[in-house]
C-alpha cells in the first residue's frame, strides 16, 4: 500500500488517498507562520495601546 493509492471517495465522487488524509510539511510550515505574524501583529498593537496611552 502506499501513501498515494486510493481508500476511499469523498461526497463529490474524487478519490482520497492516505496523503490527502495525513496532510503535508507545507500545510504546517504555513500555519506556523501565520501563527507568528498574528502574534508579531498582536504584540505590534499592544506596544502602540501602551505608546498612546491606551488610544488608538
């Protein structure tokens, strides 16, 4: 068996394959890294409420 043949279909009719399931390398790097710019993001707007004295 490998990570690329068939186990099943989905609602529409596509097959899905063990991969498909299991995900990839890049969906994680990609969350990672959105998770960083959010929390670059949250930190940028907390220095700027504590700058203006709580104003934006």
């Amino acid at each position: 068996m490998s990570l690329h043949d068939p186990i099943g279909t989905d609602k529409e009719g596509n097959e899905i394959t063990l991969i498909d399931i299991l995900g990839s390398e890049a969906d994680d790097v990609a969350d990672k890294v959105q998770l960083k710019i959010e929390k670059s993001i949250s930190s940028m707007t907390g220095r700027r409420k504590s700058w203006w004295g709580g104003l934006d």
